[in-house]
C-alpha cells in the first residue's frame, strides 16, 4: 500500500472537515519533505539518534534518591509525578539526589538525566543500594494517559519547548495547513503514519513498562502505585516512609482543558490501536478500557512482564 492509499485508510484529516484528495495530497508531499530532511539530519539507526539526542525522551519527568530516606522514586511522565516530586522535595536530605522538573533545578544531578528508567538508575548506583531502598514508580491506565499526553503535545508552543522536543518547521506548517489542533483520534492516526515512514521503532507515546523493567522484561521496582488512586496510595506511601505527604500539588496538571472522561474521546479504531501498542503493559497493570481502575498497590518485582 502506497503512502497515500495509507494516509486514506488511516482517516488523517482534521477533525472539522472531511477527508479529502487535495489534503491527502497535502499531507504527502509535505510528510515526504519532512521525513527526507529527518532522514538525512540523523544517523541511520535509532539506536544512534537516541545517542546524540539523549533528552528525546523526557517529557518533564523527574528522579528521586533519598539517601536521608532510603527511597528511589522513579517519574514516569503524566501520572502526576511533578506533583509528588515537589511533595517528596520537601523531605529530601542535603546529600540526596533529584533531577530537574518543570521549573525546579534540582540538586546534587550533574551527570543524571531526568529521563532515566529504573534500569539505568540501578545499574549506576549498584544492586546493593537498590536492593536495599525501597523503590516506587507511579503508573496509570493507557487510554487517559495518552490522553494526557494528546492535551499535553496539542498546547504545544515553539519558541518555549526545549530542543529536543522541538517541532520541525516542514512539520508545523504542515499543521497549519491542514486544520491543527485535531481531535485525539485523527492525531494518534497521525502518530501511528509519522512511525511508519521514519526511523522510529515505536510511535512516540508515554511509555509504560520500559520505566520499571530491566532489559530482559524482570519488574526491579518495589511497588508500582496508581495514579487513579494516589490520595490513597499516597497515604500508604507516607505510613511507609514515616514522612507527611499532604495534598498533592498541581504542578503539571493544568495542560488538560476538558473534564470529559477518556472515554469520550477515542473511536474503536484508536482504542484498539492503543489496546495493542499497551498490551503487555496491560497484562501487568490490568487495566480495561471504560472499567474502573483496579485498587491495589502493584507489587511483582523479580516478575517477568512477558510471562504474565
């Protein structure tokens, strides 16, 4: 199937006005220009792009190792995590560890990025502090947290984003043309094409169970806690590490401009695409779509999430 025929099948048109030949066309020959240009900027292999641009990644996520409590807390991006970084901050010691997030510069973090899974912070700080702090992520049900990060990615401004995340000018007018901001659905249709023609393994989407596992798909961490339930999983947390955690705060949830539930917002044709993309995360995290979310603390270290 050519690229065209691909753009058709997959609905890529704005939101407010049907599909059509001329914004097909649109959309090729500018995606052709764009995917060129990339192609010819980078290395071949992603492995080697991930190497030059070592913050792709982030999308303001934090790390926390608390020598003074003997936890690490590893940020996975839209699960409120600014907000509990900036709650733990104020029982951290002079000699712990903190990445920076939004607005907050962090400490004692020369050399740590805020992007790294819990892989790369064990295999830095050894098995035996890791082993021997208790350590935490928080994670949430896939279809809100795309979710999130649709609303997050549609208030995007240029002139502020980092570097990194910057969006090429080939791409933007490409936007502007052809009717952005889009609905979720024509955006993450988008996102699934974007993969098809670049370098990409994966459509760049909030990753899950790539932050708590190790290379071989073994759970490292104590505890994944939900986000769906934090009030209460924070209260668990406190009684835990013998700290006040009071109510959490509001850094970084404020990019969400409507009140409707995820479920409004996704066709069958995304729900089942992100449904594939999470699968295995959703074997572990049990999560169904339009369910209400499961109550406990997940505790499975040492388990394989390719096994469950």
């Amino acid at each position: 199937m050519d690229f065209q025929s691909q753009c058709t099948s997959l609905g890529i048109h704005s939101d407010n006005s049907p599909t059509n030949s001329r914004g097909i066309a649109i959309v090729v020959n500018q995606f052709a220009v764009l995917h060129s240009s990339l192609r010819a900027a980078v290395p071949e292999s992603a492995e080697g792009w991930q190497a030059q641009h070592p913050d792709y990644r982030s999308t303001n996520t934090s790390m926390i190792i608390s020598h003074k409590h003997k936890f690490i807390f590893i940020h996975m991006s839209h699960t409120s995590g600014r907000s509990l970084t900036m709650d733990l901050v104020n029982h951290c010691g002079a000699d712990d560890i903190i990445t920076p997030t939004g607005d907050y510069q962090g400490q004692n973090c020369d050399g740590w990025t805020r992007h790294m899974p819990a892989r790369e912070v064990k295999e830095r700080i050894g098995d035996e502090i890791w082993d021997s702090y208790y350590t935490f992520c928080m994670d949430r049900n896939p279809w809100d947290k795309v979710t999130s990060n649709y609303w997050y990615k549609r208030g995007y401004k240029h002139k502020e984003a980092r570097a990194a995340e910057r969006v090429h000018f080939v791409e933007r007018a490409m936007r502007k043309c052809f009717g952005y901001p889009w609905g979720l659905n024509t955006w993450l249709r988008y996102r699934f094409l974007k993969n098809r023609f670049s370098f990409a393994h994966r459509p760049k989407l909030p990753r899950g169970s790539y932050w708590f596992t190790d290379r071989q798909g073994n759970i490292i961490v104590d505890s994944i806690l939900r986000y769906e339930c934090r009030m209460d999983h924070m209260k668990q947390l406190a009684n835990r590490l013998q700290i006040q955690i009071g109510d959490m705060s509001q850094e970084g949830r404020l990019t969400r401009k409507t009140k409707r539930s995820y479920v409004e917002e996704y066709d069958d044709w995304s729900r089942e695409a992100i449904r594939k993309f999470f699968d295995t995360d959703l074997k572990v995290l049990k999560y169904e779509f339009g369910e209400e979310s499961p109550q406990d603390i997940i505790e499975m270290k040492n388990s394989n999430i390719f096994s469950q």
